[in-house]
C-alpha cells in the first residue's frame, strides 16, 4: 500500500470562487479509517453561503471501499435537494460507475413506510370490514365442509385411512398426559373452593355434589376444548399453512384431488371422534381430584363421597357434557383447518395463522357454551 493510501480519509474544502467549492477527497477510505462524519460536511456546505456548483475531486485518493460511494450519495442527494450543480468527473471510474449505478434508477414514490396516525372512525371501520371478511371466510369454508361431509356420506371422499388414523391417535392418546394434569387440578380446584364455604355450615360431604355437577355438566368438556384448542388447533393451522407456503394444497388442486376431503376431513373427524371420549376421561380425574382433597382433608370417606356423587350426577348432565364436548370439537377442528387454509405465503403467516386459530377456537367454545348453557336452563335440564 502507498504511503498516501496509509492515512485515514480526509475531506478538505477548497474555495475557488464565490459560487464554486471544491471537495477533495484524499488518503484510505476503506474499513476501519478514521473518516469525519458526512453531518459535519454537509453543516460545511451549509456554512459555504450557498454555492451554486460543487466540485468532487479525488486525485489524492488511496484505497477505498463501499464506504466511499455511499459517503458521497449524501454530498450528492443534499446537493441535489440544495439547487447545487456539481461535477464527478474528478472522481475515479470505479467510484463514478457504481455512483451510477446507485442513481440509475429513482426511488418509487410511497415505498418508504410513514407512520399515518388513523382516525378513531377509520379504525372502526377497518375493523368491521376484516370482521366482514371473516364471516364470508367462515360461511364458505363451513360450504366447503358440508359439502366434503356429503361426499363422505356417499363414500366418494378421496383420502387415505393411513392419515386419519395418524389424526386419530395425535388428538386421542397423545393428548392424554396434558387432559390428565390439567382435570385433576381443575378437580382439586373445585373441592377446595366449594370446601371453603360448605366446611362452615359442616355440609362437607356436599363438597361431591359441587365437583361432580360441575366437572361433568360444565368443566370436564370446557377444560379439554381449551386444551385442545391450544394444542390441536394450533397444529392442524401450522401444518395446513405449511402445505400452503410449500404449494403443496395448490398441488393436490392440480392433480384434481380436493384439499378438504383430502385434508380437511381426517382432521375434523378425528377430534370429532376422540373429544367426547377426552371428556369422559376428564370427568373421571376431575372427580378423583375432588376425591382427593375431600378424603383427605375433610371427615368424608370414599365410599361416601363415591355414593354422593352417584346420587348426584346422572345420565341427563353426562350427556351435557358430551354434547359440548362434540360442538367444541367441531368449532376447534374448523378454526384450525380454515386459518390454515386462509394462510399466507410466509413463515409469519404460518404463525399468524396458528396464534388466529387458537384465539377464534376460544373464543367460539365460549360463546357456544353459553348459548347451550342458556338452553339446558330454559329447557329445565
């Protein structure tokens, strides 16, 4: 390296007349020299009482880098925004090349993002219309289904047993440790709330009749939907969203092979068919759980909490449950399988599918629920 490439980078100012600068450019404007800041320069220009041309000289110049080009845009863009004429002849080829190149094309109008502060009706009224959206996409994907159904029902549906057995055993037994830790704690939950005010008049032994009612009519099949919601529901979004980023569902379309029978259909069957057996197997730890807490803890013994409890619950809030249980199954496996169909072409859709279908998932179990709570109690049941 020459002796003048060994210092750092210089900027000086040459006055050459009263409307013409001259900016030289000497020593090493590569990594790692020290180069005055391209604020401070234009602060120069500013201070130079607005020359009118602008010379870009660099004869002196030692080696460079990508530091240089883009150091001389801002000189160029200020001038530019400035009225200034200026000249880069004195600049080396290479520089003076890649500076065109820089410059060749302009920047396309609005594609910097600005920061647009919306009024409170405009923010309404985005909103309504992505609800809008959202009922057309729900009501077409719920066609599609229904007509996916019939096909099934006429035996024509094309997909293979081998995936609905694999759906089967994912939202069945595999999920059986999660339902398992979850309704026990549910139970013990409910033994110890209702313990607390029925220990007071010495009613413990109608502790059973709380955790009983309550797990089966109401918290053994909302318990496990939300679990399966978080835990199914998010899977059947990711993997059909997946399949959608990799062009596979547009694959199965061009091999005339229906995404929702092929697809669709296991999934939903699946969770349709283990989700009352799920419920049954949560009603039964939530049970136990209350059992726990009210042998152990109260002057109540097994048989005893075991004959309360039978005497307490019967076929008609069994079958409450399980009825849930089959509407939750349906309003999870369809927010997972439609976000994942809905999904985008990205590994952030892929996410934001998964995150949507958990949250409508929730929040259709809970409407649901009330609407059939309400119903069993102006029914009398």
């Amino acid at each position: 390296m020459s002796a003048v490439s060994a210092v750092s980078g210089q900027v000086n100012f040459i006055r050459i007349d009263d409307s013409t600068v001259a900016i030289q450019l000497t020593g090493n404007w590569d990594h790692g020299a020290t180069i005055k800041q391209a604020e401070q320069v234009l602060a120069d220009l500013d201070a130079s009482k607005n020359p009118s041309h602008v010379l870009l000289q660099a004869h002196e110049l030692g080696s460079w880098d990508s530091r240089l080009p883009a150091y001389l845009l801002r000189i160029i863009d200020y001038c530019q925004s400035h009225d200034i004429e200026f000249d880069a002849s004195g600049l080396p080829e290479g520089v003076q090349a890649l500076l065109k190149l820089a410059r060749a094309v302009p920047e396309r109008a609005g594609a910097r993002r600005t920061a647009q502060k919306k009024s409170a009706l405009g923010q309404i009224g985005k909103t309504v219309l992505k609800g809008l959206k959202d009922a057309k996409g729900l009501i077409a994907f719920i066609g599609e289904t229904v007509l996916a159904t019939l096909t099934l029902v006429r035996g024509k549906a094309r997909f293979r047993t081998v995936d609905m057995f694999l759906c089967i055993q994912d939202a069945g037994p595999a999920a059986l440790p999660i339902v398992t830790l979850i309704s026990l704690l549910v139970g013990l939950i409910l033994a110890f709330v209702g313990a607390v005010q029925l220990a007071m008049f010495g009613a413990q032994i109608y502790i059973a009749d709380l955790v009983g009612l309550g797990t089966v009519r109401e918290m053994g099949a909302l318990m496990t939907a939300v679990i399966m919601s978080g835990r199914t529901g998010a899977a059947y979004a990711a993997q059909l969203g997946t399949m959608n980023v990799n062009s596979e569902i547009d694959a199965l379309k061009t091999m005339g092979i229906s995404p929702m029978e092929f697809l669709v259909l296991p999934r939903m069957l699946a969770l349709i068919l283990m989700m009352p057996l799920l419920c049954l197997y949560a009603d039964l730890m939530g049970i136990l759980g209350g059992a726990m807490v009210t042998v152990s803890a109260f002057d109540v013994s097994l048989i005893q909490y075991y004959n309360e409890t039978q005497k307490a619950v019967d076929l008609n809030d069994f079958s409450i449950g399980l009825f849930k249980s089959l509407v939750f199954a349906t309003l999870i496996a369809t927010a997972g399988c439609m976000r994942g169909m809905q999904c985008g072409r990205s590994a952030s859709a892929v996410g934001d599918a998964a995150t949507a279908a958990v949250v409508n998932s929730i929040v259709y179990i809970v409407v649901a629920d009330s609407v059939i709570t309400l119903i069993c109690d102006r029914l009398g049941i």
